[in-house]
C-alpha cells in the first residue's frame, strides 16, 4: 500500500479528502498535515482531529503545520472563504471537541521523516496551500528524489481560476512555495480545477448518507449541504458541489482516474498573474517532465468510488 501524508486546510471538501483516505483500501494514511488557507492552521488542526474522531480513527496523529506563506509574515483569512466553508470550516456544524492534541513533531519534520523511512512508497497529498512541502524542500533538499509523489489539489492550466482569473485558491496562498515544489526534482500529479470542476456532488447523494442512519452519515450530510447551497449560489451553472480535495485523493490511489498532460510547470508570483499555472516554455523539449496535470476524469466511475468508499465508513460510525 502507498503511505500518505494529506495535508489540508480542513475546510469542507477537506473533511470528505480525510474521510476518503481513511476509507480507501489501497491507501495507508500516516498522518494529517495542518495546513491554512480555508481558516487559520490551528483551525485546520482542530477540524481534522474533529473529523478523525468522527470517522473513529483516533489512531492517525494529525501534525501543526506552517501558518503562512513564505513571502509573508501573517495569514489574513480571504473572507470569501468563511462563506465557502463555513465559520468553523465545516459548514458550522457543531462537532465535540477533540480529545486528543496534534502531535509535538512539526508536519514539516513529519514529512521529511517520512520521505526518508518510506522512500517511493510516500505520497504527499496536498490540498491546501503548499508551503509544507515547500519548506520541507528547503530544509532537506535531498527530499524530492525519495518521495514517490506530491498529487496535489491546486491550480488550473485549461480553465480560469477560482480567486482571481489567473489562480486557484490554494496555489494562491503561496504561489512561491507552489513554484519551488512544482519547478523541484520531485513527481507531482496536479489535481485542478481542470478536473474538479466537472466532478460534482449532489444533495441525492448526502441524502443517502443521511438516510443510514448514522451519527457520521447525518452530520457529513450537514456539513457537505453547507457547501452544496453555497455553490448554487455562487456557480448557478453547475450542478452541486465540487468534490476539489477528495478528487485528488483519489487519484492517488488510482491514477487511472485522470488523464494527464505531462508537462515541466511553473506558477506565476509576479503581481499581475500571481498563482498561475503554465507551462514551462524552456523546458518543453525535456523527456521527462516532472509533472503530471489531470486534464480530463472519469467522473462517472470516481463517483461510483467515492459513494461506495464513504458509504461504507458512515455506515460504521
Ligand atoms: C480549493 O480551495 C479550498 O477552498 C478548497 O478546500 C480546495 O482545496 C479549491 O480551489
Ligand atoms: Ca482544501
């Protein structure tokens, strides 16, 4: 089995990524990064923990990680994305405190232990801003020719985004540290908006989760709502919810969902275009790009996954 680290902001579809690791056979997750972006890293840390405890697997240690971008010195939380997501990021359903703490070891130190005590085995699923990974770079360089691969929730290379029309939201938090990760010797599979857009999820399918009964079934049916009634709002064309950070979760664990362009990649950090994804003009002659970007999915069977995965664990719990 591949070893994941996900690394997320736990915002809502956040929850349903840390639900989809837990539930998917072929992925062992080792741990939760906290990351920042749909609120503030301790928030994320808090949310995550809520949500294990939820899922009953108080068994994963969740770890702190950085709490702003590289190029700054605070985070000021978008205030779109309180409405996206909720006050408490989950849609503000209320969820019993955490009985447990995140662990004293740092994510970023957790990530660089990983990489060594796992190799190619590692996959790092960011779906978050990526200054972890990035970080973890900078403090070990010899990182990105261990780590199997960085499948990431971010960016957009055929379609505009979703901040400004040039980024998506979580390259938008650090597009520097998006540029060192994607320019880096290391795999990346990118997981866009490219694709997340066309996978969505309708209230059909968060009744089902309702109707099992369960306390995880009805409170991931209220949490996942929220998001559901916001994107109504503020996408009137599409038909529910975006499924952006389990999508990626998913394509870790079965690449075949996607098709890829393989491309080397660079992100914009000039004001004018910041957190754009492209392609690297001096590098399109190089035979072997270091990143893999979903241009098209298999909705209709990552669906079917995804229903069959969470369905199963709400059923439990
Ligand atoms: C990404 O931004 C966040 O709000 C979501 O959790 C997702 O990771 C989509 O652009
Ligand atoms: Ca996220």
């Amino acid at each position: 089995n591949k070893k994941v680290i996900l690394d997320v902001d736990t915002g809502i579809d956040d929850a349903m990524a840390i639900a989809y690791a837990v539930a998917a056979p072929g992925l062992d997750l080792i741990g939760v990064a906290s990351s920042y972006g749909n609120l503030v890293v301790r928030g994320a840390a808090e949310n995550s923990l809520k949500i294990l405890e939820l899922l009953g697997h108080t068994d994963i240690p969740v770890f702190m990680g950085e709490s702003h971008s590289m190029a700054t010195d605070h985070f000021d939380r978008m205030p779109v994305s309180a409405h996206i997501h909720g006050e408490n990021g989950i849609g503000d359903v209320e969820l019993p405190a955490p009985t447990r703490q995140p662990e004293a070891q740092s994510a970023v130190d957790f990530m660089i232990e990983s990489a060594h005590k796992y190799g190619k085995e590692l996959v790092i699923i960011p779906t978050g801003a990526l200054t972890n990974v990035a970080t973890a770079i900078e403090k070990d360089p010899s990182i990105v020719d261990l780590i199997g691969d960085v499948t990431l929730m971010g960016g957009a290379l055929t379609v505009q985004g979703n901040v400004s029309p040039f980024a998506e939201a979580n390259i938008n938090q650090d597009a520097e540290a998006a540029n060192t990760v994607f320019t880096s010797n290391l795999h990346d599979t990118m997981v866009g908006l490219d694709v997340t857009l066309r996978t969505l999820l309708t209230k059909k399918e968060t009744q089902q989760w309702r109707d099992l009964g369960t306390n995880a079934g009805a409170k991931f049916a209220d949490i996942v709502d929220y998001y559901i009634d916001v994107y109504a709002e503020l996408y009137p064309h599409l038909d529910g919810c975006s499924l952006h950070d389990p999508l990626a979760v998913g394509v870790a664990e079965d690449p075949s969902f996607v098709r890829t362009l393989d491309i080397d990649m660079i992100v914009n950090t000039d004001k004018e275009k910041y957190g754009r994804t492209i392609g690297d003009n001096t590098r399109l002659d190089d035979p072997n790009p270091s990143v893999s970007a979903a241009i098209e999915v298999d909705t209709d069977r990552y669906l079917a996954t995804f229903m069959k995965y969470l369905t199963t664990l709400f059923k439990n719990n």
